[in-house]
C-alpha cells in the first residue's frame, strides 16, 4: 500500500500572519490620531509588566478626557448645567435619542473604560489591547525585545511629576509715617 504524504501544518504560520495583520491595523488606528492623543496612546510602550499597564491605562484616560471638546449641554440636548463631549478618539456619544456626546467627566469617562454598561471606545481598546499583549510578551521567559538602556534612566509620562506654575511673588512695600 501507498503512503500518502502529510501536507504541512500551515496553522502556526496563519496565526502569525493574523497577528501580525492585527498589530499593523491597531498601529494604523494610533498612527490616525491627532498628535496629543496619539502621544498619550502610544506611552504604552513605556509598560513592563501588568501593573504599569494598569497605571498608564488609568493616566490616558485621564489626558483624553482633558483633551476632549466639551460643549454646555444645552448645546448638545443634554441636561442642562452638564456639560458634553463626544469621545475624542472614536468621535462617537451616547446612544441616547435625547442627548449627543457623552457627560462629561462621568460619561465619557465610562466609554473609555466600557464600564456601566456603556460600550468601549474601540480606538481607546485598540491601543488597551496592544498594551496588554505586549506586556505578556515581555514577562515571557526568553524575551528580547527593544534595548532601550541607551537612552539611560527615564520617567514613563504618567509618573512625571508636572512643574508647578510659578506665581508672582508677593512685594512688601514699606509705607512712611506712623
């Protein structure tokens, strides 16, 4: 009898392939945004373990909703003294027939983190997910990824420290008499 040759598992070079393909289109979805939230979702690259990732997770959330438009509800059909934003990455609201964008910080906050029922912002999961990957990669026995030790000791952006603002000083002034 005949033997039949076994064609070859291309499986593993299929995954590759895909992941690969899913890397390119989350860095093409990062590459398309404005400069400030670009810079925000790419500090991901600073994260080393599961715990940073948690801390720039919770920092970028924080910077978007400084960076996002927000509008007096009565702009935007919200309740009024609200104020309003629709998310700065995805550009979308709230998906309510009464109101646009999201209340802002609460609102918006929520989207980003897809909590309280509200459904995640896609771009902002996009670069979580990438984050997250990344740093189980890294925590793998045997990892070799980027030498950055040339660049020497560096602060990941959400623990620097910003300056505070200088003040005026105060100046006495010494009247004469009494």
């Amino acid at each position: 009898m005949e033997k039949k040759s076994i064609p070859p598992d291309t499986r593993d070079a299929e995954i590759r392939r895909l992941k690969d393909a899913l890397y390119l289109a989350r860095r093409t979805i990062i590459d398309l945004m404005p400069e400030a939230l670009r810079e925000t979702l790419k500090a991901a690259i600073w994260c080393d373990s599961k715990d940073e990732a948690y801390e720039w997770q919770a920092w970028a959330i924080e910077r978007i909703i400084t960076l996002a438009e927000s509008r007096p509800s009565e702009e935007m059909y919200g309740t009024a003294g609200t104020p309003r934003a629709y998310c700065p990455l995805c550009k979308r609201g709230a998906q309510s027939p009464y109101s646009q964008g999201f209340a802002m910080p609460t609102g918006l906050r929520r989207h980003l983190e897809g909590s309280h029922g509200s459904r995640r912002c896609e771009v902002f999961s996009a670069a979580v997910d990438q984050c997250f990957e990344k740093t189980a990669e890294k925590a793998k026995p045997g990892y070799r990824g980027p030498n950055w030790e040339w660049l020497g000791p560096r602060l990941p952006p959400w623990k620097i420290v910003p300056p505070e603002p200088e003040r005026p000083s105060a100046m006495v002034i010494n009247f004469p008499g009494k």
